[in-house]
C-alpha cells in the first residue's frame, strides 16, 4: 500500500467520530477519502 491512502484512511477514520456532530465540511471531506481509498482495493 502506498502511504498516502494509508494516511488518507486514517485521517478519516479517526475525524469521523470527532467531527461527526460538529463540523459536517470535515465529515464530507472524510468520507469522500474513505470512498476514494476503498476504491482504490
């Protein structure tokens, strides 16, 4: 796996649930990383 979508995932991963009431730009943000890296397998 190369570093960025490792990175990538666990950026989102761990702003998920910190953002997930607070700040729905990051949530947005993150879950279209998700999907780009789950694509990518």
């Amino acid at each position: 796996m190369v570093a960025w979508p490792r990175l990538a995932l666990h950026q989102a991963v761990m702003a998920l649930p910190y953002y997930w009431h607070t700040n729905p730009g990051m949530i947005r943000q993150a879950s279209h990383a998700l999907a780009h890296v789950l694509a990518d397998r």
